[in-house]
C-alpha cells in the first residue's frame, strides 16, 4: 500500500508514510466522481505523498456543508486520484482503487451514510457518520 498510478501511468505516486485511516464516504460528489456508489477514501499526510506527473484539477462545493474539494484526476485517462480538502490542506485523499497494493485497504468509518444508496447493507462492526466524520 505504497505506490500507486492512473489507468494509462502518466500520473503516479509514491507514499513514504503509512496512511492515517481508511474512510468510505458516500457523499453526492464522491459518488459523481468516483462514477460508483461510494468513494474508498485513503487518508495520508500530504507530506507523505510524492506525485510524479501533474494531475488536472476540478474544484468542487459541497452540496450540504459547501466544503471546497479539489478533485484531481489524471488529464490523459480522466482516472480520478486525489482530492485535497481545503479546511485540511495537511491531508490529501488518494483514491483506493489507483493503488498498486489494495491488499492492506481496511475502510474504518462510513461517512455520509444518510446519502448511501438503499441497497448498501450496513455494517455490523464499521462506525457510520450521517455527515462529515466528527474527531
Ligand atoms: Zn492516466
Ligand atoms: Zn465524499
């Protein structure tokens, strides 16, 4: 679970710290961006992440809290791989599935579960969050 690239590999990137948490997130604009139901959201340390290419960004607002997200993907293969969320601009979120080893992926919360599709089962043991995740 330290490296990681786009579908076609002009965007990669090298973690050199192991993530801070695993967190699915089932908001209106992780599921338009993921192109799925949820978003697998792995949270590092921004310092932690070496990118190799430049990604193209897209901005965007939170429906329900007006949060700014820059979503960033990869311009040749439209391969989404990070957000950065402004209010913590220490953390960047990388993107589960563009992980060279998704073996160590262990999600341990669920936020905006009050926006999760119906036929999502809960689950017994991981703590969900109707909103954004309370420290
Ligand atoms: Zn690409
Ligand atoms: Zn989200």
């Amino acid at each position: 679970m330290n490296s990681g690239h786009c579908l076609c590999g002009a965007i990669s990137y090298r973690l050199t710290a192991k993530p801070d948490a695993v967190v699915l997130c089932h908001c209106e604009e992780c599921q338009r961006h993921s192109g799925s139901a949820f978003s697998v959201n792995v949270l590092v340390a921004r310092d932690a992440v070496e990118i190799t290419g430049t990604p193209r960004s897209h901005q965007t607002v939170g429906a329900e809290n007006g949060h700014l997200r820059d979503r960033l993907f990869c311009g040749d293969c439209g391969t989404p791989i990070f957000t950065v969320m402004h209010e913590r601009p220490e953390i960047i979120i990388v993107k589960a599935g563009t992980l060279d080893d998704r073996s160590g992926v262990n999600p341990v919360a669920e936020v905006w579960w009050r926006r999760a599709q119906d036929w999502i089962e809960p689950s017994p043991t991981r703590p969900r969050f109707d909103g954004d995740l309370k420290a």
